[in-house]
C-alpha cells in the first residue's frame, strides 16, 4: 500500500488542487480512479476509512464520502465487510484504457476515404494577405447585421427551439427565390430552394440524392478541391476535365465512352483560373447531359463580383428545363461564418428532392436565416455587393500594379473579370524556373498566404505551375508590401538553390 500512501498525502493533494484550480474533494477522487484505472491500485485492495482518510488529509468527512460514493456510482470501488474495496473488474478493464500504453493499436489508421485530407491551418492564418476566397470582412454592415440578429432573436419564441424546417426557413428562400430571379435570371420559386451549410454541403447533399456509388461525375481541372473532396466520399467515380480559356471542354468522345451521372462546373467564374464558360458551350453541355440523362451542378462562384461588362446570366435559366441544378454561398458575398448556402433544384425534381432532404437534416438555427432573410429584403445584400463590387475593382487594380512593378519573373496574370483573385503563372522550366509548392510555403513562413496552383489539380491532362492570389481581404495601401514578402520568399528560395 505504499503507493496508496504517497497518492493520498495530504500535501500532494493540496499542491494538485491548488494546480487544478479545484476542490480537495474532487482532486481526491481523480487521484483514486486514476490510480484504480491504471492498475496501480490492485482488484481487492481496501481503501481507509472515510473517518481515519478525513483524519490523515486534515479535510471534512463529507468530502470522502462524496469521493467514495462517485468511485462506488462509476464501478470503481464496492463496499465490503472489510470496508471500500477496489472492484474486481475496474483492474482487468486498465489495460484498455488511455493509459495504458496498448490503449490504441500502433498501426491505427484513418478511412481510405479520408487518408488524404489534411488541412491544419488555423483561422488566423486564413485571414493573411493573399488568402484566396477570403472576403473583406472589415468592410462588412457588423451593425446593420448585429441589429437584425437582434430583432430575429427578439421576435422569435421556443418553438423556435425545436427542430426547423429541412429545406431551410420559409422566409429565406423566398428571400433567395426573390433575388436570384432579379439578379442572376435563375427559374424559379422557393419550393425549388433548401438551405444548406454552404456549397461542400449542398455538394454532397446532391450526391446522395442524384447519384449512386460509383457512378461518374466531372469535375474541372483544376478545380475547386472541395467539390473533389465531397463527391470522393460520397463513394463516386470523380473524372477530371481540363479547363481551358473558354471553360470546361470535355472531348466529344467521353459522351459516349464514359457518360457521366453528374458534371461539377463553375461556368460564370472558373475556379481558379477565371475563365467563362462560352456560351456555345453552356448550350452544347446542357444539351449532350439532357441527352445522356447527366445532372450538371451550376456552381455560381463569384458570380456577384463582375468587374468587366455586364453580369453574366446563370446557365440554369438560359434553357427552359435545364438539367441544372443550381449552388450557391453567402461564404464569399457575406462571410465564411454565416455557413450558409443554398441548392434550387430543377422543378421537376424539387418535390422529390424535399421528401429526402427531410429525411436527411435535421435544420437549425432559424434566427440566422431569418436576419439574412431580411438582410436581402430590406435591401442591404444588394446595397453591399454594390459597395464590394467597386472595393474588389480598386484592390484588384492595385494588386495588378504592384505586380506589374515589383515581381521579377517572367509569368501571365490570369483571371480578373470578376470574383476575388488572380492568377500567377509561374515558369515551370528554364532559367527561372520555380514550384509554386515551395514558392507557397516560402510565402507562408513570410506571413502570407497565396495558394499553389497545383494544389487545385484535379488529375486531368494539363499541369498548371502559379500563385492564386486572393485580394479582397487586403487593403489596396497593404498590397505593395504584402507582395513584397512573396518576392522574399522567392529570394530566399533561389539563394537556397545557388
């Protein structure tokens, strides 16, 4: 028992306590049950007498009795007529517990599913200079949106508090129907909307409900790896399709050799490259995927920050049924946080589709959506797209300029009629040659975030050698010194090399 007596004395146990920022009595029985789920504590052992334990710990009686009573409540103690005992069983199950140095098998894996992903960035990191996809949260209306939180949560009562509506609050997708009908000239109603939880989300609602295991879907190359991530786990044949100047250029063979159930595309604003998806193209899409019975997912990215000429119609309201089902997020016209996004499904599918979605959610969060219900009706989305619209114009322009005066490379600036980035291409052989793997980290470790541009590879014919570089969330005085890091960090890699 001499391991007994040195957990239970009274000055180690003070000293824990006291370091723990908790009470004796509490202290006293982490020490016991971890000492029992150890094993140092052997089946049988008999435990003091609450009197004589209170006694030698100069402590209530009170505060070992409520230790004992919670080891007896969990298992780890029985009373006796020898007096508390430790339980047979609580020794035998040590072996399984975190402790113990067999506790979790050494060649403890993760899914095949999941063994690729691995993104550890923190949320600060995210908001660094370049970071793509990041919007200009310092100039988002807080006090506008704080006070309609305020009146959704005032107005709202507990049955607010039960589980909401599946395919999002009422008032929202009118809210979207409305807008998206006005601004993006998409068909529909909100009986065609469901909320979501932003567009990774409302990816792999749609493959669960339009595809099945193993079937094929498209995807552009490169792309936006989320869409890859999401149909990848849903147990679907991802098959990647190069992206050129004109958008998603599938060869007129693949219709017939490997037809696809679903095609993810990004037609108002390619990710990442900026290209525009033609409008020959968008007809003769809609057409072979009408003719072959393929679901095409209109992902609308960006498509509210046009920069040059007017804004582009969705693909989904450019055919009178069109096999389009329509995706978009307030992640990039809001902010990431709100986690809220939408699906408009084509009318022939949507009653259907909401049959399933109710048996696949469980919604929450009514107040949120019915501040942002509210945010679009009372004018203020619009009124603050208008305002991004001319920010994201004039820290493009400056990004453009400090480009054009400071990078010392020979490369092309793709992208720039709409969205929140550029891309720079990189020379991936000769003289100046550099990855733009390494040029990314470099740039990290300088405090800056562009993304490489490989990164964004799906698998298709093409390699892609650059820097995505996010602009919105850097203000335009900043970005001549933000690129100034990126050129360090070029430096330091090509005096690495010499």
């Amino acid at each position: 028992m001499a391991d007994l007596h040195f957990l239970l004395d009274a000055r180690r146990l003070r000293t824990m306590a006291k370091a723990r920022g908790q009470a004796l009595q509490r202290t006293l029985y982490q020490a016991l049950q971890e000492a029992i789920a150890q094993g140092r504590l052997q089946a049988g052992a008999v435990l003091p007498s609450s009197r004589d334990l209170a006694h030698d710990l100069g402590m209530g009686r009170n505060g070992v009795i409520h230790a004992y009573e919670q080891l007896a409540a969990e298992g780890y103690v029985q009373p006796s007529r020898q007096g508390t005992v430790v339980a047979a069983f609580a020794a035998v199950s040590s072996a399984s517990t975190p402790h113990s140095p067999h506790a979790v098998p050494s060649n403890a894996t993760v899914s095949q599913r999941v063994a690729g992903c691995d993104r550890r960035r923190t949320p600060e990191e995210d908001l660094q200079p370049f970071m793509p996809g990041m919007p200009a949260l310092d100039a988002f209306p807080f006090a506008t949106w704080q006070r309609l939180c305020d009146k959704a949560l005032k107005q709202g009562s507990t049955l607010d508090l039960g589980y909401r509506h599946a395919a999002g609050e009422p008032e929202l997708r009118q809210a979207i129907a409305t807008y998206l009908r006005a601004a993006r000239g998409v068909r529909c109603d909100a009986d065609q909307v469901t909320v979501t939880d932003g567009t990774q989300h409302s990816l792999e609602l749609c493959a669960h409900i339009l595809a099945d295991v193993g079937d094929t879907v498209w995807i552009e190359h490169p792309g936006y790896g989320g869409a890859r991530t999401a149909l990848q786990q849903a147990g679907l044949q991802v098959v990647p399709v190069t992206v050129d100047a004109d958008g998603i250029a599938p060869p007129e063979a693949w219709w017939h050799d490997k037809p696809p159930r679903m095609i993810y595309t990004t037609p108002s604003h390619q990710y990442p490259l900026g290209s525009v998806l033609s409008l020959p193209r968008r007809l003769r899409l809609i057409e072979q995927a009408r003719l072959c019975g393929a679901w095409i997912l209109e992902d609308d990215y960006d498509s509210e920050f046009r920069h040059k000429g007017p804004p582009l119609a969705a693909m989904q309201g450019q055919v009178e049924d069109a096999p389009v089902v329509y995706l978009g997020t307030f992640s990039k016209s809001m902010f990431p946080a709100l986690r809220l996004g939408f699906i408009v499904w084509p009318q022939a599918l949507a009653d259907r589709a909401l049959g399933v979605v109710g048996d696949l959610l469980r919604r929450g969060r009514p107040f949120e959506q019915r501040a942002l219900a509210a945010f679009i009706d009372e004018g203020h989305f619009t009124r603050h797209l208008r305002k991004m619209r001319k920010l994201y114009a004039l820290r493009q322009a400056a990004l453009r300029d400090a480009l054009s005066s400071q990078w010392p490379l020979p490369g092309e600036v793709l992208g720039g009629q709409a969205g929140m980035h550029l891309v720079l291409s990189l020379p991936a052989s000769g003289p100046h040659a550099v990855l733009d793997m390494e040029l990314a980290r470099c740039a990290y470790e300088q405090g800056v975030s562009p993304r490489p541009l490989s990164m964004y590879g799906t698998g298709g014919i093409a390699g892609f050698n650059g820097l995505v570089m996010g602009y919105a969330n850097t203000h335009e005085d900043h970005m001549a010194p933000a690129l100034g890091q990126v050129v360090t960090a070029l430096n330091h890699l090509q005096a690495q090399r010499k």
